[in-house]
C-alpha cells in the first residue's frame, strides 16, 4: 500500500461535510507549511527550517511527504512552492490536493488571476473539501470564491465554506470569516473571528487587526495597538506584517533604520513592495544614506518586473534629471505606464505633460484635469496647486476664487509650498477678495518656507525685516505669531539664508 493510501485511510469523513483531520502529523505538517509559506512568501530557513520540518517528520506515525523538505529549496535555502509542489503530486491524498492547489492558484499565499491554473487550483480544492471532507481544503476553497479567482465571486459561498471548515476545527476558516466582516463593515465581528486566527498563529489576522487599528475603521484608531500586532505578525515571520510595521515606523528617526532592514530583507524574497521601500529610503535618506544611483537600481528592478510605482519613480528621475544620463522620452513613456497601471504619482507627472503637450504626447486637458484631481484626493499637494491656479487664473475652468482656495490649503496641508505661498500672499495682503489678516499670512508663508519654496522664504524674511522689531505695536494676534516663529528662529534663520 502506498504512502499516500496509507494516508488516506487515516481521514474519515462523508462527501457532504468536513471533519476533524484524525492524522496528527498531517495536522503537523499543513500547520508547518502554513508557518513556512501561507502568509505570502517562504519565511523559514536555515536551521530554524530544518528544526521545523524535522520535527513533524520525526513523528511516530510521520506524513511522509514533509520527510523532502530538503528537496525543495531554491538558492536562498527557503521553500520554493512549485518544486514543492512535485513532492506531494498525488491526484486523492488531501493535503497533496491543497499544496497543488497553492501552486496551480495562489500567489504570495492569496489566490491570484496570474497564477499557473486558478480553475484546475479550483477543481483540486472541491475534491479536497467535497470528496475528501478535508477542512483546509474548503477554507482555500472559500479563498477562491471570496477572491473571485478560478470561479465567480461569491462571498455567501466562501462564508459558507469557511463555516464548514471551522466546524471541523480548522482555525484558518474560522479567522477567514473575520476578513468577510472586514468587507461588510462589520469590523467588531471581523475582529472576533479575526482574533482567534492571531491567536492560533495564523499571523496574516494579526496584520489584519493590526489594519482596523491603524486604520480606525468601526473603532478608535490606535497606532500603539497596530504596531503592537504588526509586531506580532512580523516577529512570527509574516511578510505583511513586517512590511506594514516598517511603513508605520519609516518617519521617525529611532525606527528608520529598522524599516529600512525590513525592506532589504523582505525585497530579497521578492517583495516589490518592499524593493520599492528600499528606494526610497535611498532617495530620501530613510534608515540609510541618500544615494540616488542605488535608488534608481532599486526602481529600475521593481520596474522591471511591472510594479507601477517604480515605473513612475524611474520615469520621475528622467523627467526631473536626476539621474547621470536623462532621457525624456523614456521618462514620459515611464510615468504613463506607472500611472495605466494604477499608481497615482505616474498620473500626476503624467498629467504635466498632458496639460501642455510634448513631442511624443499630444495636449489632452481634460484628461490631464481628471489626473490633477485624482493626485489631489489622494493627498498630492502639487496636483492641489494645478487646480488651485486653474479655478485662480480661470484656466481650463470657469475662475473661482473661493474654490482656489480651497485646493491651496489642501495643497498647503500636503506639504506643497507654493500652495502655502499663495494662501500665505492672499492674506497677507488681503487679495483677490480675501479680508486682510497679516499673522494667518505669516503662518502661511513659514509653512511654505518650512516647504522649501523659496518665494516663500524670501517674503517671510521681508516682513521679519520690517514687522519684528516693531512688534509692541502690532495687534496680539501678530505679535502671537512672530513670537511662536521666534522660539525656532534660529532654524528658520538657517533656512532663510539658504533659500535667499
């Protein structure tokens, strides 16, 4: 008798329901393979591989298949899914069904449209669930159905599955219910459900409730509490986690090195995410040395392999000349292709070349417009300004004033100096119908300074010149202001010398 009949004598169960896994080294060895490569991409290796995998193979009764681990690794000594995959190549055995099932459809431990077979994934799982009465097979199965991959989406249906699998006490379907909830807005039932699958060390539900945190959907938001699961999810080796861990603690100077580790270790497993992250760290001195050129490697590498964001990155760099040899064409042609595949960067240096027009792009206004206001909801201080001097100088659109203004403060709040510069100008002198008021003008032109707009710097220092040493006869309210500017003075000074 085979192994795998062996095998599958030890499951017990009906074609209408799953049951409880009577095989306790199979149970061993899914909760292993779920450790190693579940949460998106292989996380053991070395000796804490070996020590996993050996310790559900030295079991009295072993699950054989797990006994080859050291078969299938790839160059970093990590599991590689698809020479797993011929390891456990059996058309009826269970968990054989499953491990095919990941490698024909999922990717990054989620079912995936680009993955080798999502429908022939699909098939493998129903004979798993369905013939085999294996709880894990319905729980990837209510994957496939809630993901929309390999068959029609269906949210009812993966409910339905993930109950059947956590009746038969597979935890995993269980916590999967959380993330239907997440869906329905129904965040205190995700986080129940969600909770038991963090718990159990199922880390990608600690990411997720570390997302409602961070987030504060259907509850107060709290970055302690998010940090505090994403630790949980990372430091059990989930690359989510980790990767949200660093994006949370990038901005401040005692954990920017630490993300910047992050990113370097999760790039090497193919994050692109994170290749991204490490580029920007050298582009902007994150947890590293500003070093253009390997930035501009980092990208080029993400590109290469069509993560939009480093399209449009390298296309920047082009455009911007910050590389050694620019090349327009290519950065025009870099930032489309970031913005066609859903990057909103690309789509907003796209549209400065759709609003004039070049050699290789015909002007396209409207379009350009529609960008412009897709970089200011997404929070792009510059794609503000556009419009702002649009509805200013009636451009495009008929002139408002009032609706100007609105996108230069929302500029202004995202950074974008020449947005403040203006708010700051209007103000200041009480222009384009606007009542004079001379300390919201000052604080608007210290932002922009703050923001690196020179014009911003230089008019500030003016008035500094001819208001501060009269400051006893200015109103409170100015004399407020400049004082609260005074206590950094020195800084500000600094920068004013620099911009001047």
């Amino acid at each position: 008798m085979s192994v795998f009949l062996i095998l599958a004598h030890q499951f017990v169960g009906t074609a209408q329901a799953a049951w409880p896994d009577s095989s306790a080294s199979r149970t061993a060895a899914i909760q292993i393979l779920r450790e190693d490569i579940g949460s998106g991409y292989p996380m053991l290796m070395d000796e804490e591989r070996t020590q996993a995998y050996s310790s559900a193979c030295n079991m009295k009764r072993k699950y054989f298949p797990i006994c080859h681990f050291d078969e299938w690794v790839d160059q970093y000594g990590k599991t590689d899914l698809q020479k797993m995959a011929k390891s456990f190549d059996h058309p009826t055995e269970p968990l054989a069904l499953v491990v095919t099932a990941w490698s024909l459809g999922f990717q990054n431990g989620v079912p995936s449209t680009q993955a080798a077979n999502p429908q022939s994934a699909v098939k493998k799982l129903e004979l798993a669930c369905y013939d085999k009465s294996y709880a894990p097979g319905c729980s990837y199965l209510g994957d496939m159905y809630a993901a929309g991959v390999g068959v029609s989406k269906n949210g009812q249906k993966a409910f339905e599955l993930y109950e059947e699998a956590c009746e038969a006490q597979d935890i995993y379907g269980c916590a999967q219910q959380g993330l239907l909830y997440m869906a329905q807005q129904d965040y205190q039932s995700a986080l129940s459900y969600l909770s038991q699958g963090c718990s159990a060390g199922f880390t990608q539900h600690c990411s997720a409730i570390g997302d409602i945190y961070n987030q504060g959907v259907g509850i107060a938001q709290d970055t302690n509490k998010a940090i505090s699961y994403y630790q949980k999810g990372c430091s059990q080796n989930n690359a989510d986690a980790c990767y949200k861990l660093a994006e949370l603690n990038k901005d401040e100077k005692s954990t920017a090195q630490n993300s910047f580790g992050i990113y370097s270790d999760l790039c090497m497993l193919g994050d692109l995410r994170s290749c991204f992250g490490v580029g920007m760290g050298h582009e902007l001195g994150i947890g590293t040395p500003i070093d253009l050129d390997n930035a501009m490697v980092k990208y080029e590498e993400s590109c290469d392999q069509d993560y939009a964001a480093a399209c449009s990155k390298v296309g920047e760099f082009h455009l911007q000349d910050k590389v050694r040899v620019s090349d327009i064409d290519a950065g025009e042609k870099l930032v489309q292709k970031g913005c066609e595949g859903g990057d909103i960067l690309g789509c907003v240096l796209f549209a400065d070349i759709l609003s004039e027009g070049s050699k290789n792009v015909a002007q396209d206004i409207d379009r350009a417009m529609d960008y412009y206001e897709q970089g200011c909801d997404n929070n792009f201080g510059n794609a503000c300004f556009y419009l702002g001097k649009s509805f200013d100088q009636g451009k495009h659109v008929g002139q408002d004033h009032v609706k100007a203004i609105e996108y230069f403060e929302k500029g202004c709040e995202n950074d974008n100096g020449e947005s403040c510069r203006d708010l700051g100008e209007r103000y200041l002198w009480g222009l384009y119908g606007v009542t004079q008021d001379v300390g919201r003008g000052l604080h608007f032109l210290a932002e922009g300074c703050k923001n690196e707009d020179n014009d911003s710097c230089k008019t500030l220092a003016k008035e500094f010149q001819t208001r501060v040493p009269r400051i006893e006869s200015d109103s409170k309210e100015l004399k407020s202001v400049i004082k609260s500017y005074q206590s950094d003075i020195d800084n500000l000074s600094l920068q004013l010398d620099t911009n001047l």
